[in-house]
C-alpha cells in the first residue's frame, strides 16, 4: 500500500493534515532498506493500519515534525536514510552558513553547491545560467540509482526556501524540474509546495529563476541564522500550512487574545456566530478549536524558548498549560525534545 501511495498526488493541504504521501515519502528510505517503519509511527501517535488505508486524512504538521525529529534522533542523518551515506547532524547547518558568507546569491548558491557536494556522493549540485533564466541544478550521479521522489521533492523544496531566507526576500520561481514521471491524479496538493510549474522527465531536478535574481543581496546575519537554526527542520520539513478561512479568523482572534486563551463559546461570540455554527465550519475544514490551540501554542513555545529567558513554569502559564510537566510533554510530543535541550541547541 505504501508504494502505491507514494505515486498518488495528494489531497489539497489544509493545514489541519498532512497527506500519508508525505508521510511514507519521509519513511521511503529505511522502506527501502526493508525496516519496519511502524513502530517510529506509532510513537508519534500515529495509526500505522489507519495511514495505509485509502482515503486516510494523513498526520497532522506536529506529528509530521515529531516523526522527523524521531527518526533523526535514531538514524544520526538529516536526509533519512535516502542517500548512500548520511547526512551527519549539522550538515544543513553547514550549508546555510556556506550561503551566509556570501555576498549575494550567486555566490551563495555556488558556495552552498560546493558544500553539498562534499557532504554526500549521490547528487552533483551546480548554479547554472541559461540565458535570462539562472537555477540550482541537481544531477544524479549513477544513472542506475534514480535519486528518491522524496529526496528530489525535499533537496528542491529545503534549497530554494533557504535562499530566499537568505534574502530576506521572496525568490520566485519560473519552474520546477523533476527526473521522475508526473504522478497520477490532480496536483492541487502540490501547489502549495511548489507554487510555479512543475515540468517531470528532466534530465536533471531543481529550481529556476531569473537571472537578474542573482544579484540579490544576503540580508541575514548570524544572529539571524543562529535564531532560524533553533527550528530550521520545523519550518523547512513541514509542508506550507493553509489555513481554511474560518479557521484562520480563529487562529487571528487566538493570537490577539494570548496570553489568554477564549472558550469555543467566547470565539463564537467574537465572529457574531454560534458554537455549533463555528464547529461545523471547521470541521468542514478538516480542524478544530483545540488543534488551532496547540498548533498557535506550539508556534509561540518555539519562538519563547528561542528568544527569551523565560522559565518554563511561566511560559506553561502563559500558553494555558496546567503545569509545567504537563506542558514539556506536550513540547516533546510537538517537537521531538525536551524543552531544556531545545534551548540549549
């Protein structure tokens, strides 16, 4: 079943679930070295049974980080098993700093290339500039050894959000090539990931801009990389989240409310509608008030435990945990740590 899934676009994200095509796309490298993957779901609260089973609504995005973290802490390699050696811990790190001791783009790209081609022997990474279109272009090595669906949709989608994180501004993109044959079914799924055209049968995979998107600047600093590093795997493993339009008023009215946190009663009465009313639209949105909760309470742990000193007792308060035990067991199921060892890092 997972095989088939692997092939099969998945359902619109809505921000609530992650397709199981992501999910057995992140597990597709220990699958391929015949390991049970089960017992890694499991722990994150997943149903193995249940993800395999067609027309399944998929993980949530903090079971999708926790999986990763899971198999990172096991698997000592930031690339899952998908390469013929592993990308040690601290090899995106690596890369990122590579760019950020550039002066613009192309420079970063071609520092980041160099970089990554000494991490790993599957992929060999180049800038190369086709007129007025510049991209990052990816060449598998071993025409035999076709590089992963998943690796390919991951170096892809991780290199170019990173550039333009290095930016500090929008790098958009004119296509994105994969070697692999277009998938079945519709790709609505995908435009979120990669919102541009995607062309498949290439000779090569990557990303392509204009060329005058070379010039760019580096805008980051390292206290800035330093601060993107604490939840870099969050934010590049994950895919874009899109909120439904009812549920992103109550994520808006959840924010303004914080530190408090309102009843189901008290949002209803916020947006001039019914309990019931607003429960059934977000159900239709495949959410609920309780999810919206602890994805905002994720979000602001991180970014607290990030930039502040804040004890844990108060940060719990504030989040509306009832304890701070409580709360560092809900951060480690969100993230895959303990709090004390998410700061320190």
């Amino acid at each position: 079943m997972a095989k088939d899934l692997k092939h099969r676009k998945p359902r619109v994200n809505t921000g609530a679930f992650i397709a199981p095509v992501f999910v057995f796309g992140m597990l597709s490298g220990l699958e391929s070295k015949g390991m049970n993957v089960d017992g890694y779901l499991r722990q994150v609260g997943v149903d193995p049974k249940a993800l395999r089973t067609p027309g399944d609504q998929g993980v949530t995005p903090m079971q999708y980080v926790a999986l990763f973290y899971a198999l990172l802490n096991d698997l000592k390699d930031e690339c899952l098993g998908l390469f013929s050696r592993p990308f040690k811990p601290g090899s995106f790190a690596l890369t990122a700093r590579e760019g950020l001791s550039a002066t613009d783009l192309r420079r970063a790209l071609k520092r980041m290339s160099a970089a990554l081609n000494l991490l790993q022997d599957d992929i060999f990474f180049s800038l190369q500039v086709n007129g007025d279109e510049a991209g990052l272009h990816m060449q598998t090595l071993d025409p035999a050894n076709a590089t992963p669906v998943f690796a390919q949709e991951t170096m892809v989608r991780v290199l170019w959000r990173l550039a333009a994180w290095l930016l500090n501004a929008p790098l958009p993109i004119r296509h994105f090539d994969f070697t692999y044959p277009q998938p079945e079914g519709p790709e609505a799924g995908y435009n979120l990931i990669f919102p541009a055209p995607r062309r498949y049968g290439q000779a090569a995979f990557g990303f392509w801009f204009k060329t005058q998107e070379l010039d760019t600047p580096v805008s980051r600093d390292e206290p800035a990389l330093r601060a993107f590093l604490t939840d870099a795997y969050t934010q590049i493993i994950s895919p874009p989240r899109a909120f439904g339009a009812v549920a992103q008023k109550v994520r808006n009215r959840l924010m303004r409310s914080y530190p408090q946190w309102p009843s189901l009663e008290e949002v209803a009465a916020q947006l001039h509608t019914t309990p019931s009313t607003l429960q059934r639209h977000l159900s239709a949105e495949h959410t609920s008030l309780q999810w919206l909760k602890d994805d905002l309470r994720r979000d602001l742990a991180i970014s607290r435990l990030s930039s502040s000193r804040v004890s844990l007792v108060q940060l719990a308060s504030e989040l509306g945990f009832s304890d701070s035990p409580t709360f560092q067991r809900a951060f480690k199921k969100w993230t895959g740590q303990h709090c004390g060892a998410y700061r320190r890092r």
